[in-house]
C-alpha cells in the first residue's frame, strides 16, 4: 500500500515539474534527482556542521593551578549549553601526547611551551598563550646561590615524569653541565613528597611549576621564611638562548607585605602556556573556549599585567585562523549578539541553505534550458530534412525520382508522429506536422 502511494506521489511532483518546466520524463526525473540529491547533502551537512554538545580537556594533576583552571572553563562553557569534561593528566608532556594521538578523546588541552621537540605536532594549533608558568627554585643554604651551577653534586628534586616542570629542569641543568648520570642526584618526586622531603632537610632543592604542584604546596614554600626561592640573576641570558622563555619580576613584598616576602625582588624565568586544539575544532566552540580564557585570564595578577593574556604568541605551534579572526575582531556578529545555540543556528543556516540555493537555481534553471536546447535540436533536424527534400523536388525530376521522394516524406512524417513531445512544444511539433503537409501538395502539384 505505501509503495502505491509513493508511486502515485512521485507521479504528481514528476507531473507538477513537467508542467511547470516543461520537460519530458527523463528531463524531469534528471531535475528531482539533481533536486534531491542536493536537498540531502545541505540537510546532512547542516546536521553534520553543528558544534557538538561535549568536549574534552586534558588539564593537569589534581589540585594543580591547570586542574582549577579548567574548572573555570567549564562553568563559563556552562552557560552557552557546552559541557566541558575534565580529564586530569601528569602534566604538559602527557597532555600533547593525548593531543597528537589521534585515537584518543581529547579536544584541548593546556601545553607548556619548550616540550614540543620531537612530536608531531602538524595536525594541532595553539588558540594562544594564556598565562606565563615560572619556574620556582626553593632551597636552603644559609647563603644564596647566584648561579644555577652550585646545584651541582646536590639532592634536587626535578618532578615527576611528564610534567613540564622536569622537561624545563633537565634543560637548565643541562645548561650548566649538570646531567642525570653525574654526581648530582635528580630525584623524580612527586611535589607534596619533595615539599616534605624539603623541609625535613632530607633533599637540598625542590624544582616546582604550578602545571603539576598544588597551590596549597607552592604557597607554604613561598612564605617559609627558612626557605630561599632562587633568583635568576641570568634570566636576560636565559631568554636569549631559550626564545620560549621570558623574565619575571617577583617584586619583594609582593607574596606577604607584613613580613617582606620576599625580602628583595626576585628575577624568574617563565614558559607560556598554551592553549592547544586540534586543527578540526569547531570554531564556534574555539570562539566561547577563547571567551572563557579572557574571562580567566584577562585580569591581573602577581606575575601578569591586565589584559596581557590570552595573546597570540606563536611559539612551537601555529596560531589556529578562527583564533586569529577572534584576536582581531572578536567573536562573529551572531554570536556576538545572540544566544549561542541560536546563532549556531542562524549561521549554519546562513552557511548550509544560502549555498545550496545558489547551487539548486542555476541548475534548475539550466537543466530546462538544455532540454529545450535539444528538443529545438530534434525539431530543426526534420526542417532540414524538409528543406532538402524540397530542393530536390524543384529541379527536373524524372517520374522515378518523384516516387522516391514522396516515400521519403512519408518516412519523414512517420518518425515526426513518432517523436515524443512536451506539452510545451506542442505548437512547434503541429506547425512542422502542417509543414509536412504543405511540402506533401507541393510535391504532388509538381507531379501533375
């Protein structure tokens, strides 16, 4: 029964296309499939082109400055209908690692700058820098240590595996010609373990980054007034030979005024962090992941200015274009001034339907014009079937010659009366079958 009646339907649109077009079955049965086909891609393509309800987040270890960072985000996110899922990590190297395999669920994540050498890193963009990661040295000596160098042949702890606190370390250890298999003991610890150890006299240096230690652990060490935090007073140089570095100032007082800490302004060298996506991400959702950052990370703070971040620093990875758009101009027009899920909408309307009509009216258009093209065609070639037979019928002819030609009019007329026709050309297809006539009683005329 449903057959019957989608047959019936498909009778009555082919009806209505060839009235209104004028075209043949095979004409309009090649304008509904072209009109079909394109109606499915636009469909599918709307529906395919929505940003999804869900990303993921690969952020830091539990407690970490980046762990609360990105419960930031996702209340922000929150608020436009987004739900952003926190995947908790040990730190920067095993975030780009989740990032750069593409099997595993993970959308962005937080990267430190300095730890992309040697990962593939061509199918992801950074959306920009979001806050700088200085680098904490705490110790004890009963002096200070102007140079990195009088760590050697010392107990320091350098963090765990994955974190881009050990990856910095090495490489300024390195620097200074202290390597894993010397005489200094690098203990990879975990930063609550090398706080304790610290403070027990058990290590002599305990290397620290807010990616991977707990704010409550860098703010004892910071006001533990047994404890020194080193000052890079080669920081200009540091930054010169590692362009991913910068300088910050720690200003004395600024950690506790009441009892001066710090007691002088301390000199720290800082990474970036970035915020990293792969090259797919939708770029609504690149846009409300970038609101959310100014949001975070727009005011200022004991090592940052107002408004200083986030900021397009290109560093290992390319800055992403729908983050270029965004620092240049801000957030599209829609969503700038309609709900999020509305102006996702409007503009994968505006993206999808807009550009499948100015597919769908000139093909349409043309697909008419062809088939008219062609019947004109088929209706001139009898003309010059026509045409030439009556050339022929003008000049002398023997009786023969005249039989010949009448059986080939009638051979004309024939395939005319066979010819399936348009309504639409109905005028032209009688005015030839008159035509054919009239040649007909000239011929005869001229037999008698």
């Amino acid at each position: 029964m449903s057959m019957k009646i989608l047959q019936k339907a498909f009778r009555a649109i082919q009806t209505t296309f060839a009235e209104t077009f004028g075209l043949g079955p095979a004409a309009t049965l090649s304008m509904m499939i072209f009109v079909g086909l394109v109606t499915i891609a636009a469909v599918f393509w709307f529906f395919q082109s929505a940003p999804p309800a869900t990303i993921t987040i690969t952020s830091g270890d539990e407690g970490s400055r980046l762990q609360r960072t990105a419960e930031r985000y996702a209340k922000i996110l929150a608020r436009n209908g987004v739900k952003l899922k926190i995947l908790p990590s040990q730190g920067s190297l095993e975030n780009l690692e989740r990032l750069e395999n593409p099997s595993f669920p993970v959308d962005v994540g937080f990267v430190q700058t300095g730890v992309a050498k040697g990962k593939n890193i061509d199918k992801l963009v950074s959306l920009g820098s979001i806050s700088y990661q200085p680098l904490y040295i705490f110790y004890r000596s009963d002096k200070p240590f102007p140079l990195l160098s009088q760590f050697a042949g010392k107990k320091l702890a350098i963090g765990e595996d994955g974190t881009g606190t050990q990856i910095l370390t090495l490489q300024l250890l390195a620097m200074n010609g202290i390597k894993p298999d010397g005489p200094t003991k690098l203990l990879k610890m975990d930063d609550e373990d090398a706080e304790k150890d610290l403070l027990a006299g058990n290590i002599d240096a305990v290397f620290m980054m807010s990616d991977s230690a707990s704010s409550r652990t860098m703010r004892a060490l910071q006001r533990r007034t047994d404890i020194r935090i080193f000052d890079f007073s080669q920081a200009d140089a540091y930054t010169r030979r590692l362009s991913y570095l910068n300088k910050i100032v720690l200003p004395r007082g600024s950690l506790d005024f009441g009892k001066n800490i710090p007691d002088e302004d301390i000199n720290l060298i800082s990474p970036t962090v970035e915020l990293i996506a792969r090259a797919d991400l939708h770029p609504a959702l690149s846009d409300l992941l970038l609101e959310a950052a100014t949001e975070v990370h727009g005011r200022p703070g004991l090592t940052q200015k107002r408004g200083e971040f986030p900021a397009p620093l290109e560093h290992e990875y390319r800055i992403s274009s729908d983050a270029g758009r965004y620092y240049k101009s801000g957030k599209s027009f829609l969503y700038r001034y309609l709900p999020f899920w509305l102006a996702s909408l409007v503009n994968r309307i505006l993206v999808v339907f807009v550009p499948m009509l100015l597919v769908l009216i000139p093909g349409i258009r043309s697909i008419p014009a062809i088939y008219r093209w062609r019947m004109r065609l088929r209706i001139m070639r009898w003309y010059r079937a026509l045409m030439m037979l009556e050339k022929n019928m003008l000049a002398d002819l023997a009786e023969g010659k005249r039989d010949a030609l009448l059986h080939q009019l009638e051979q004309i007329e024939y395939a005319v009366n066979k010819m399936k026709i348009p309504v639409s050309f109905a005028e032209q297809f009688y005015v030839l079958r008159i035509h054919i006539d009239y040649v007909r009683a000239k011929l005869k005329n001229v037999e008698s």
